[in-house]
C-alpha cells in the first residue's frame, strides 16, 4: 500500500468512529483527546501491520532465491 492509501484508510476508519457516537458535536474535551489517542493507536497498529507483512514478504522472497539443498550424501 501507498502512504497515501495507508492515511485514506485510517481517515475513513476515524470518521466512522467519530460518527458513530451520538451527538458528535457535543462531545467533551476529554471525549475528543480519547478519540484522537485511540485514532492514534489504530494508525500505529495499522503501519506496523504493514511493516510486519512488508519484512515477512521480503523474507520468503529471500528464503525462495536460497538455492535448494538437496539430502545426496558427498563425496570426496
């Protein structure tokens, strides 16, 4: 994923939580800081979900190019 596909997809999931509480507007200050901590934390899980499958990928690419180790018996 790009970065910008990365931010549209938190950004949708952010306004959804905000929107699914009732009387969004009338919201506390308390209640808005506890939104953007917990919109913070979805964006962190959500990059470092990415960066995990990014590594994992990179690594079986590795593991695939490992020339394959055959089990004959050497002589010599």
């Amino acid at each position: 994923m790009t970065s910008d596909e990365i931010v549209s997809e938190i950004s949708q999931k952010n306004r959804a939580a905000f929107s699914a509480h009732d009387d969004c507007q009338l919201l506390t200050r308390e209640q808005v800081l506890y939104l953007m901590d917990a919109a913070a934390m979805r964006g962190f899980q959500f990059g470092s979900n990415v960066a995990l499958s990014m590594v994992q990928g990179a690594l079986l690419l590795q593991l695939v190019r490992l020339p394959q180790l055959d089990n004959k018996p050497r002589t010599g």
